[in-house]
C-alpha cells in the first residue's frame, strides 16, 4: 500500500493555531487527533500505519483499529507498506532482543517518516501552527518543528523515569537482586529530556504524572494537565446497578480488578489483601481481569476468595463491570488509568490509590486510599462489604462524564498550548 493522503478539511479563520499530530499507533483510537478535528484545528495527522480501504481491513483485520472513519475528510500523511513489513518481521521473529531491536528500529524509523513530511511541508490559511507529538517518538519531528518557527507539545503517554524508579524499588522489595525490574536504557531517557527541552508544552494526563515529571527536572511551567478522552459505550447508557440489602457468604461483594497484572498497579498488594481477608471469612469475592505479568505468575498465589480470568479486548469488559460491586485499583503509579472512567460508566463505584487521575471523588463515589498497603487496602474493601447502602449512595453520586469527552479535551488542549505564548 500506498502512502495516504486525504483531502483537507480546508482553512480555517486565522487566530488559534492549527495542529499537526504526529501519532505512532493508534493510541486512544486517535483521540487527540480526532478532538483537534472536532474543535476545526486540525491540519494533518502523520501517522504509520493508516488502513483507509474497507478491502484492506477485510484482508489484514489485525490492523481494523489503524483508521477512525471520523478522520475521513482530513489530510493524512502515512507509510503503510514500509511500517507494515516491519510489523509482520516482528511478529515472526522469536528472540525478544530482536523483537526490541525492530520495536526500537520501527519508532528511529517513524521519527524519519514524519521528519521528512514536516520539512517541506506548506499549510495555508494559519499563521501558526502547532505540533503535537507523543513521548519518545518526538524527538526528529521536534527538531524540524522548532527550525520552522512551529510551536511543540509534547503528549506525555506515562510519568516518564520517575516511575520505572518506583517500579524498580518495588521489584527490590518484593523479589530482590534475583529478579531485576524492567529498565529503559540510559539512552532512552536522554533522548526523552531532549525531546522535553525542545518542547514549548509538555501535557501530562494527572497531577501525579506532573509531579513525577517535575520531579525529574521538567519545569512546572510548561505542564499542563489534560485528562484522557473518553466516550461511554452506548449499552452503559441507563444501566442501573442494584445491590442487595447486606452482604453475604451466598451474595458476596464483588470485587473486580481488570488491567495488566503488574507489581505497579498494586496486584501484589491486593492478593495479599484477598488472602487476609478470605482468612477472616469476608463476604467477597475478588475477580482478576487481564494479562498476567507478575513475577512467578499470578495463579499460584490466588486465595480461596479470588479467581482469574485472561485479558479481554474493549468491546467485551461490560460484562466484568456489570458483574461487579467495586472496581478496584491500588495502582502504585500510573499517567491516569482509563479503567476508572469505563468503570464510572457502568454506575460502578471504585477504590482506587492517590497515584493516579484524579477521577474519584472520596467519600462521595468512591474511596481514595491513603497508602497503598495491606491494612488500607482491606480495610477499605471491608468497609464496603460491611455497608451496601453506602456503595448504592456512591453509584447514585458518579457523575456523566462529560468532563472527559472529546470536546472538553480538545479544548484543554488548545488551553495548554496558551501555555506556550
């Protein structure tokens, strides 16, 4: 396949910038690109992979999600045969160092594509524009932006180096020198301030992900939070969750835990939390959701109260929300954690750590934990088991999630970029 190259959606009035985004993958279906669309703003999106024809989407289904129909009228900018290629060598080749040097070959090479888009590049209609690029695949599209006079921002996808610190002192605590925490290569990181210092805005998706980035040396000044975007699924509308009158061994809390199963979202606290509470004889049932990750495993270490089922695509996690009581996720770092809002928008109330988006309100619907540790962690889930009453007051409290859709995201990020001037 060829590269695409839609039509634009044509010139805007002058004043507010109009947008480039620069996306490898398909990361939030495109959400950023899309409310830059929705908002008028939106000149081009460069991206790798962009499966346009319905032919092609029948013969290479894998790559469905590599197209957003509501992008059809803008221009994009895409390699498919190039970036197609090297996606099939990866998954044919068995050796994980070769499957990190193609990952590590295939971003180097995006980073060169969009690069030479952007330099000859002519966008009537607008005085400024803007570049929109996420961390680390920024860095050779930044250099181009800034010699052309164009503003850059810079979507900040996880609390950057601050947080694989985190993750290593856990995996020290947890299973000492014999099983080493993954790790980026010092490499990696420098590459990433770079891409931070040619930055006019760095867009964090949390107040904790702004204080990790902050904490490694990014200045506060050129952040700006901006929560990721969310659309209910259309079956979530009217649901209505029922809870029973009390508790019990033949109707216990339901508790769920869905997303990767990995020593950062807490799993490891919350298994201990399950064995101690089913050695009391709590009435709750935990679920486990996902890709297991942990070191050693999960299922060896699952208490009689807890069960586990593999990872789910998207389209079918209603099932889970709706079966559930309470969401939980003690996560010791994350850049926002989208499970909250699919969460809230099955009605589901959520006990959630501090070490994330700020989408729960404590108290009102849901429970904010103060530290992520065993007793807090039980006690907060004993707390619902022991009070149906309270967890029905709380799904009666969550709010729609307007704050989080496209429009509302597409304008706090036409407010970031004010940031810059």
């Amino acid at each position: 396949m060829q590269a695409t190259d839609h039509p634009s959606a044509g010139p805007r009035p002058a004043g507010a910038p109009r947008w480039i985004v620069c996306q490898l993958g398909a990361r939030e279906h495109y959400a950023n690109a899309r409310a830059l669309h929705e908002r008028g703003r939106l000149a081009l999106l460069l991206t790798d992979i962009w499966v346009s024809r319905k032919i092609w989407r029948r013969w290479l289904p894998q790559f469905g999600t590599r197209f957003d129909a509501r992008l059809q009228s803008v221009r994009v900018l895409a390699f498919n045969g190039f970036f197609l290629l090297v996606t099939a060598l990866k998954r044919v080749v068995g050796s994980r160092r070769w499957q990190d040097s193609l990952t590590d070959f295939y971003d180097r090479a995006f980073q060169r594509f969009a690069a030479s888009r952007l330099r000859p590049l002519r966008v009537s209609g607008e005085a400024r524009i803007a570049v929109f690029a996420y961390s680390y695949s920024a860095l050779r599209p930044f250099k181009v932006a800034r010699s052309r006079g164009w503003l850059t921002v810079l979507g900040q996808i996880n609390p950057g180096p601050r947080e694989e610190e985190i993750v290593r002192e856990i995996y020290r605590q947890e299973y000492g020198p014999d099983v080493p925490a993954p790790a980026a290569p010092a490499a990696y990181w420098q590459r990433w301030r770079e891409e931070c210092a040619l930055a006019d805005v760095v867009v964090v998706n949390s107040a904790w992900s702004q204080q990790l980035v902050v904490e490694a040396g990014i200045e506060a000044e050129k952040t700006a939070i901006v929560p990721l975007a969310y659309t209910p699924p259309a079956e979530a509308a009217g649901f209505r969750r029922v809870y029973p009158a009390v508790f019990t061994r033949e109707r216990p809390l339901r508790v769920l835990f869905l997303g990767a199963l990995h020593p950062r979202k807490g799993v490891h606290v919350l298994l201990r939390a399950c064995a101690e509470l089913a050695s009391e004889g709590a009435p709750v049932e935990f679920l486990f959701v996902g890709r297991d990750e942990m070191p050693g495993g999960v299922a060896g270490r699952l208490a009689a109260n807890t069960r586990l089922l593999p990872a789910v695509d998207r389209r079918s996690t209603g099932e889970h929300y709706r079966w559930a009581d309470v969401f939980i996720l003690p996560t010791l770092s994350d850049g926002f954690a989208l499970t909250q809002l699919e969460a809230q928008a099955w009605r589901l109330p959520i006990i959630v750590s501090r070490r994330c988006g700020q989408v729960v309100r404590d108290g009102i619907d849901g429970i904010l934990l103060p530290e992520v540790t065993v007793p807090a962690v039980s006690a907060a889930v004993r707390a619902c088991a022991d009070d149906a009453l309270r967890l029905g007051a709380f799904a009666s409290e969550i709010p729609d999630l307007e704050a989080y859709s496209l429009a509302a995201v597409g304008a706090q990020l036409e407010m970031g970029l004010s940031r810059a001037g």
